[in-house]
C-alpha cells in the first residue's frame, strides 16, 4: 500500500447521493505520478518512495544536479516531488507510474496543502474579534484593544492575539470521504473543501495507511 499521491486542485462543485441529498465535493486531479527514487532504511526498516507529479506544462529551467537526478531514474522532469512511505509487500520501484486508482470509493483520505493568502489582516477578521461600537464619535471600532499589562509584567504576552499576515500556511483537513473516483480522467472527487486556490498542489494521504 502506497501512503498517498499528489494532485491538483480543480475547483469544487456538487452531486446528488443516492437518496436524493446535495453532497458539496471538490475534484482533485490526482496524478499520474512517477516514481523518481526509492528510498530504503536497513537499521529502521521502512520504505520511502519520491514521486514526481506529471502536469501538462512542460518543466523548463531544470538544474543540472536535478537534470541528473530525472536522467538517472530515467524519466522527464517534473516540478513537484514528493517523499510517501510504502509497505513492504508492494513492489514498486523506479519509473514506475502512480495512478489515482490506488483509491478507492469511501475511503477516508487527509488532504494538506497550503491555504490561501489573504495579506495583511486586522484581528476582526484573522481572529474573529467583535470589534468596537459602532456609534459616531466612539474611535473604537475595529481596533485590537488593550494588549499589555501593567507595570508587571510590563510587556506584551507572547503569543498575544494581533493584526499580522493571515493565510499562506501548510494546513491538513482530516477525515474527508472520497465520493467517486475517476480512473479514465485521473480525478478524485472528495466530500467537503480542501485547502488552497483552484489549481494549487495538494498532496492526498490515505488515512488507513500504517507503517509496518
């Protein structure tokens, strides 16, 4: 058993179950993936994988240690790589093609990616603050508010809650249910949102993966 695959995410839209229930699903284009390296440990034994995920666009502006790289697996470059783990009894090895089949319907998957970037945000809408009044003359409307101590400790906490960047971080959602899977057009259709923009890279991780 592979531990997962990488993919691409194409947007969301929704399907009707079979009794008749509106399902929101995001369709991810999972793979085909190639198999760029293998990887194995002999004093902690486990098995890693390095897959390259296959897009339409060609890769230009290859480094030569990276050319190499590609050249000695021999398969085309590709721009995202990613390390999972696999079990023993599977017999993958390099140049080998990783496809979304590897799922099945009403498997239990994580999806991580990184989230959208919404710049810099005040604590209304980073951390969801209530704000102020709203009255005329009140100058206290949508501002964080008092932030430090008195004479001791005489600083702010760490950690303290503040207007900053917001989004643009790795994050992971768990537990999502795969509704369909497309073998013909390499899509997997995943019950609930993922993270990140239509078309950013995702990676999908099989929740009843254990390494033995």
């Amino acid at each position: 058993m592979i531990q997962g695959i990488i993919g691409k995410k194409i947007g969301m839209t929704q399907v009707f179950s079979d009794d008749g229930r509106v399902v929101p699903v995001t369709v991810i284009q999972a793979g085909p993936c190639l198999v760029v390296q293998k990887k194995v440990k002999q004093h902690n034994p486990w098995i890693k994988i390095q897959l390259g995920f296959v897009q339409d666009k060609k890769v230009k502006k290859v480094t030569k240690p990276m050319r190499g790289h590609f050249e000695k697996a021999g398969v085309p470059p590709t721009k995202v790589l990613k390390e999972f783990f696999v079990n023993e009894e599977d017999d993958v090895n390099v140049g080998d093609a990783i496809k979304v089949d590897i799922f099945a319907e009403k498997e239990l998957v994580n999806v991580a990616g990184v989230t959208k970037g919404k710049g810099f945000q005040g604590v209304m809408k980073r951390f969801n603050f209530s704000g102020g009044r709203a009255t005329h003359g009140s100058m206290f409307h949508r501002r964080v508010g008092s932030i430090g101590n008195c004479t001791y400790p005489a600083e702010v906490e760490k950690g303290k809650k503040m207007p900053g960047r917001m989004g643009g971080k790795r994050a992971m959602v768990r537990h999502l249910r795969v509704i369909k899977v497309d073998i013909d057009n390499h899509l997997l259709w995943i019950k609930g949102a993922v993270p990140g923009f239509n078309g950013n890279v995702v990676f999908i991780l099989k929740e009843s993966f254990k390494r033995r």
